[in-house]
C-alpha cells in the first residue's frame, strides 16, 4: 500500500489487500446501486450518507448493523464507490473524525469488478 495518509490507491494493491484482517474495504455507494453490482469481495457497505454517524457508533452497534468489527482510529481504511468522487469524500470525512490510516479507490466500478473476477 502507498505510504502514507489520504493516497490513493490503484486496483493492483487493493486485490493485494482484500485477504488482509487489518484492512477494511468502505463501499460508500447508496443500497440501491449495491443491489445492483454486489459491494467490493472483502468489503462492506456503508453508503455516504451514513458514514460520519457509522464510524462514531459504539463498536457493537456498527457490529449489529454492519457486521464487522469496528475500525480503530489506525486501522486502515480503503473507501471506494463508482468514480471516485464519493470515496474521497469519506477519506475526508474519516480525517475528520480522526481516523489516520485511510485510502481511496480511484477507478470506475465496473473495471474494479471485472478485474477483481478475473484472473490476469
């Protein structure tokens, strides 16, 4: 993974990462666009819209609603979603709250998925 804070990252190193327990994959696209595609292989959803609140919950209720555990203020983080607009937008709103670890995706969903299910 790029050294750093707030990089972003290209579709080779996130393959790399989605095996990884100390990694967490944000897919901050809305549930109606999820229905469609599925979220990222390894990764959870949690839309835009919801993430400042998500990440200030209690560890067990993001647990009950997203099952995961948790991020910690260092763990590191990837947002993604269709573009990249909105992935930045929740590295933003994760510096903000104090996470230091964080990452975005910037690549269109569809060439994410088509590489993440094939093989190169």
């Amino acid at each position: 993974m790029a050294s750093g804070e707030g990089q972003d990252i290209h579709i080779e190193e996130l393959k790399k990462l989605q095996g990884d327990p100390s990694v967490l994959i944000i897919d901050v696209r809305e549930k109606s666009e999820i229905a469609e595609t599925g979220v990222l292989p390894g990764g959870i959803n949690i839309p835009l819209g919801e993430l400042s609140d998500a990440l200030e919950k209690s560890p067990t209720e993001f647990t009950e609603l997203y099952h995961h555990a948790k991020p910690e203020k260092d763990t590191k983080i990837v947002f993604s979603c269709r573009s990249g607009r909105r992935s930045l937008a929740g590295l933003n709103i994760a510096k903000k709250l104090g996470f230091t670890k964080y990452y975005y995706l910037l690549s269109t969903f569809s060439i994410i998925i088509g590489m993440l299910t094939h093989s190169w």
